[in-house]
C-alpha cells in the first residue's frame, strides 16, 4: 500500500512538473510581472497600439529586430545597446537597415513611469514584437509570449551571427539547429517574410546576372522577373522597396500568403525560394499554404525563438535605459 502512495505521489508531482513545463520555456514565464508590474502588458499594447496606427512599417521592422536580436547572444536586447568602445550590433552590416529602436523606446519610457526598474528591455521587445503582430494580422493571431529575459551587457559587431540570403537550405538550418529551433520552426519564422520590404541591391544579381551569367534566376516566375527589372533598373542609383510577399493584397498583412507564393515562384530573396524547392522544406512549405494553421504556428515558433539564449539575473540586469548598461558594458 506505502508502496502505491508513494508511486501515486511521484506521478502527481510528474504531472504537475509537466503541466509547468507547458508554460514556461527555460527561465521564462506566463505573468512574471504579475506582482511586480501587473499591467505590463497593457501598458505596451497601448503604445504600440497608437504608434501602429500612423506607422505600419513598425511591424516588419520589429519581428527583424526580434530575430536579429535573438539570433545573435540571444534574446537579451544587446542588438539596442549604443555605447561604442568597439563596434556594436548595430553597425554589423545585416543590422545597417534594422530599425525601431524609437518605439521600444517611448515603451520603456512608459514601463519606468508606471513600473520603475522592473521590466527588461529583452521583455520589452518580446512583447512589442507579439502585439505588432497581432495587428500586422488584421488582430488574427495572438500568441502568448512568456517573460522574465535580462538584459545582456555585452554587444559586438564580431558576435552578430546571421543566415545569408544565398546560403542553401541545409547550411541554414545548421544555424537553427544550434539555436534549439527544428526544421518546421525555421520554415515557420521565415513565413516573417509575409510582410515587409528587401530593397533592389540585393537582389540584382538574381534579376541580371545569376550565378555569374547574364541571365535571370531560371527558378524565378518570368513575369515577376520582368515587372521587377522595371522596378530595379540595371544602373540605377535608387536602391527602391520591394515587397517580400508580392501578393498585392496581402503584403502588409501576417498570413500564410507569402507560402503561396514562394511555392508560385514568386519568392524574392534566394533562400525564400529555396525553401519551395529543396526536398528538406518543401511538404512543409506546401502544407503552410495548403493548411489554415500558420498564425496560430508562426506564433509558437516567435514564442521558441524567445526562448534562446536568455539571460537570468547572474548573467544579465534590468537596464533603465533600453540604449545602454547600467554600470557597465562591453560594446
Ligand atoms: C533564414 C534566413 C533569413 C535571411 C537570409 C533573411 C534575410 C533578409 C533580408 C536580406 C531582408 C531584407 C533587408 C533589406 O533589404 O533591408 C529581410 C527582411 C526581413 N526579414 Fe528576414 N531573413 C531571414 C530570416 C528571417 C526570420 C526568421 C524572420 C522573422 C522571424 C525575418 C523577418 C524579416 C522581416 C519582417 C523583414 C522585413 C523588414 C522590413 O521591412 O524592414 N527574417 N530578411
């Protein structure tokens, strides 16, 4: 009978162990400020909100800056840090067109006047970064973004460790793989090519001169070849906006469209069409635009990328400002 009790008791406390380990990830929690600072959530969605209205570029500026941030040293908001003993994050060439770092500060600004010292930049982002999202969605998706990241106090240009856009899938999802992220949840964070912007420069090669030929990208849909040497002239000096989605229709908005197009030829940068194409990716890719559960999975694979790297109170702080360390930093 001891004997049952107790095997009883293990499984109760297994049971119990596993239902929490369903909401946290690491040191992160659902509510960590939920003593400390119980509104934090509104508090950010109310200046996200009214920025988001006069300003929709925020959206795709920030889900780059979150996997920016994240890719490199991990969630810890080293990617906003200015101070400039060596070079930083910032001025490591893939984050030269990274922006938002305005928004995340009148955030902060307004966290330190409800709730002074509490919430960390890292937090700050996670949760800017969710509610942009949500919006970007036309208010579809919204996932639940446990909190409770430091903030880091390092930042170097040498440590920023990005996938490039000519990489092939495989050596790509080396990448992710280091950072705990499987090959469903890279296909999935790269659905954030759904919105947002690349600009001519980097991808002239595939419109002139692929692969050192004169010729276009074959794999690329000949009309959208056509329509975007019209856009990007050979000789140009305008570097012009092109949608990373080129569903007209859908291009500001968070869907699986972007899917869609990839698996129509119509992707822009070279890895977005890889992924349709490479045997690794691409039953995912068609069960994505196929299937009608992307917001819903896109928001879980936010929710893993958040969860890498992240600091805790011996290896990071809680920054007063978002811009630099408290005491000290090495950037
Ligand atoms: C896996 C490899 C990836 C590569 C090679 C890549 C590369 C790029 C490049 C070259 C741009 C255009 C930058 C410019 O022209 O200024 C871009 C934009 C963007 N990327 Fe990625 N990216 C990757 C993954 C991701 C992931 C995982 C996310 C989100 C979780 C993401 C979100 C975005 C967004 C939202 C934009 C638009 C930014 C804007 O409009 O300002 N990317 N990416």
């Amino acid at each position: 009978m001891a004997v049952k009790i107790s095997t009883i008791s293990t499984l109760i406390v297994f049971l119990a162990l596993l239902s929490l380990g369903h909401f946290s990830h690491g040191e992160l929690r659902l509510g960590s400020y939920s003593e400390t600072c119980p509104n934090v959530e509104e508090i950010v969605f109310g200046v996200v909100e009214k920025a988001f209205s006069t300003n929709s570029r925020l959206a795709p500026l920030m889900i780059r800056l979150y996997f920016h941030d994240c890719f490199s040293n991990g969630c810890d908001a080293s990617l906003l840090l200015d101070s400039t003993t060596s070079p930083n994050e910032k001025t490591a060439g893939p984050n030269l067109s990274v922006d938002g770092y305005a928004l995340i500060d009148a955030v902060k600004d307004e966290l330190e006047n409800k709730c002074e010292g509490v919430v960390s930049c890292a937090d700050t982002i996670a949760l800017v970064t969710r509610d942009l999202a949500h919006l970007a969605s036309g208010k579809k998706a919204r996932y639940e973004i446990p909190t409770g990241r430091f903030d880091g106090r390092e930042s170097l240009a040498s440590s920023v460790d990005l996938p490039g856009t000519q990489m092939s899938v495989s050596d790509t999802f080396e990448m992710f793989k280091k950072r705990k992220l499987n090959l469903t949840d890279m296909v999935l964070l790269l659905g954030g090519h759904t919105i947002g912007v690349t600009h001519c420069s980097l991808i002239m090669d595939r419109l002139y001169k692929f692969n050192n030929t004169q010729n276009p990208d074959p794999a690329m849909d000949r009309n959208l070849v056509k329509e975007l040497r019209r856009k990007c002239p050979e000789n140009s000096e305008q570097n012009r906006a092109i949608n990373l989605d080129q569903n007209v229709s859908s291009s500001n908005i968070v869907d699986a469209s972007f899917y869609k197009q990839i698996k129509s030829r119509r992707g822009i940068l070279q890895i977005d069409d890889q992924l349709a194409k490479d045997e690794m990716t691409k039953q995912i890719v068609t069960d994505l635009a196929e299937g009608n559960d992307f917001l819903a999975r896109f928001g879980q694979a936010m929710v893993k990328l958040g969860s890498y790297g992240v600091k805790d109170q011996d290896t990071g702080e809680i920054r007063t400002s978002c811009r630099s360390c408290n005491d000290f930093c090495t950037a």
